[in-house]
C-alpha cells in the first residue's frame, strides 16, 4: 500500500487510457505524456504505457502529477521510477535520481515539490497501481468522474494498493535508460502538427501566420483543452449553405468528430489543441492536428510557455509514431532479457 500524505495539485492514477469509447461520449484518459509514463514503466519492469488510442493494453497504472506532486508514504519494499517534470524529488530527505529505477524501503517517504522543468510529472511503481478496471482501463477521466482513485484526483488520506511485482527487485532496481531513448525531447517548444481537416476554412495567409508566430500557452488549458495566445486567424468568406447548416460564427461547422491533439480555433482567435479528455464531438473548424507524438510535449508545457507549431506530412507522423514504439518494444525485450 501507499499512504497519500499531501497530494499535490492534481495527481491522478493514469495508464494508456481506454480506446474505443468515443461513440458513447467518453474520451481515452491516459497518461497526457504516454512517453514519461512509458519510460517509467520501462524501469520498474511492468507492462509499457501505449500511444493515445492504441490497440495495444493500456499497461501498468502510475501516477501523474500536475505542477506540484505529492508526498507519499511506502508500506512495502518495492522498486520506483520519476519521470517528465522534475518536480525535485526527495526519499527520506535526500535527493533522488530522475529517470533510474530506485528501490524504496517500507516506511520510506516520497516528496515532490513544484516543477523545476516541465509540467507534468510521472510516477511508476513495481506490479503497477491496482484500481478497479473500467472499462478496460485504470486511467482516470477527471471530467467525468470515472475511473482511477473514484473518478477524481488524490487527497490526504487515501490508500493505494500495489500489483504484483513482474519481476524481482534485486533484477530492476538501478535500471537507467538505454542511449536511443531521450528522457526530454530536443526541441520541447517545437510542436508538430498535420494541417487539417478544416484548414481549407483559412486564407493561405491564415495558416501561414498559424505556423509562423510564437504561441503563448493559457492559464486557460487542462487535459481537456490547451488554449493559446497569439494573433487572430484570417478566414475566407463563409459559403451561404454554412452558414444556414451550421451558423453565423466564423468558423463554426456542422459538428464532426474531434480527434485528440485537434486544434479548434473557435471564431478564429485563442486556438484549443484538445487533449486526452477532448470532447468527442464539436462545432468548429480545427486547423491541424497535433501528432501522437507531440501530445507529450504539450502536456509537458507550463502557463505562460511559448510555442511553435511545424507542419508534417500524415505518413511521415505516422513513422514518427511508429519508430518511438518501436524503440520502446526494443527496450522492453533487451532489458527483460537481462542484458
């Protein structure tokens, strides 16, 4: 078990979240940084965190922590990896080494403090956090009260039990990361996106100042939804049949699916890169897409941030995508084999 002393801004029980669902209003959850939660899995040996919407399982549940973390207390020896935001983490008082796989004795005492780099911090624990499954997922869905700890964020008080350990102490603890796969990415502040599906709806010189300008990341932004700040978007001339079908506002559509990373830009201004709790359906255009990849990185971005955004092909996303599984699966296989 882990005694929650002090929880932190919001810390929340997360996995790979739960594809699948969208048809019923119910968006994936999940790790808003499915890489952090990944590489932390990695070193404590449980099962590996999944991209957003992945057919893979949603692997071991940690601990995502907003801004500030908690202070927690072990009851058991067990193995622990920290991962995305340093949040200066100390056991017993000491300093504690980030991204390394760490043993804990019963008794032992966790803090994490506010963000020093990042915004998001990850926890992985040996045997993974043990929440009843919903639908198929221990990940927590804030908004709408399901999954995880009851739905919500940790408090004082609460308890939290622990899985069985798939492999030995003794053969993970003092695990670090391999060279191929980067703790922090090189350039956090670049976002790539593909442009679409409504991009048509702006003027070539929309969607070059979109690309061109530095984006200011909003108080306004939880893992529903990340607000910027920059320039107003042109648009072209609203056809007759829009805006009999859909309205009068700018960039107002008939509704369509909202894929996580879309990026709204309700009447043109403040664009809304949604996140891992995104409404499944909306009515505005959205002017890109943020890829898989990139979601991390945003996750990983503080109020006030400053941003870019750099447009990719779809396949090329896609090899993205797949290479950074790929090296992980790698990981995985090299380190279970003992090397």
């Amino acid at each position: 078990m882990i005694d929650v002393l002090q929880a932190g801004i919001q810390t929340t029980v997360q996995d790979g979240g739960r594809p699948g669902y969208l048809s019923r209003g119910i968006p994936p959850a999940g790790a808003q940084d499915y890489y952090a939660l990944a590489l932390g899995n990695l070193l404590v040996g449980n099962s590996l965190t999944p991209p957003p919407l992945s057919r893979e399982p949603p692997g071991d549940a940690g601990l995502e922590m907003l801004l500030r973390g908690p202070t927690l207390r072990f009851e058991r020896d067990t193995v622990i990896a920290l991962t995305g935001a340093d949040m200066a983490p100390a056991l017993d008082g000491q300093p504690m080494p980030m991204f390394e796989a760490v043993p804990v004795k019963a008794g032992a005492t966790l803090a994490l403090g506010y963000v020093k780099r990042g915004a998001r911090g990850y926890l992985a624990i040996a045997g993974g956090i043990d929440v009843p499954l919903y639908l198929n997922s221990r990940a927590t869905y804030i908004r709408g009260s399901q999954g995880g700890l009851g739905g919500r964020a940790l408090k004082a008080g609460d308890r939290l039990s622990l899985g069985t350990p798939r492999a030995s102490s003794g053969r993970v603890a003092g695990r670090k990361l391999p060279d191929d796969l980067a703790p922090w990415p090189e350039r956090p502040n670049e976002i790539h996106v593909v442009l679409g599906p409504q991009d048509f709806m702006f003027t070539p010189e929309g969607v070059e100042t979109f690309l061109g300008v530095e984006w200011k990341l909003s108080p306004v932004s939880d893992r529903m939804g990340m607000r910027l700040i920059g320039p107003k978007l042109a648009l072209h001339e609203r056809p007759a049949y829009l805006v009999r079908d859909a309205g009068s506002g700018p960039t107002d559509i008939v509704d369509d699916v909202i894929p996580i990373g879309g990026i709204q830009v309700p009447g043109g201004i403040e664009p809304i890169v949604m996140g891992v709790e995104n409404p499944t359906a909306g009515g505005y255009a959205k002017i890109a897409t943020v890829i898989t990849n990139d979601l991390g990185k945003m996750g990983q971005l503080v109020p006030g941030a400053m941003l870019r955004f750099k447009a990719i092909g779809a396949n090329q996303a896609r090899e993205i995508g797949l290479a950074q599984w790929r090296a992980l699966k790698a990981a995985e296989a090299t380190m279970r084999a003992g090397a």
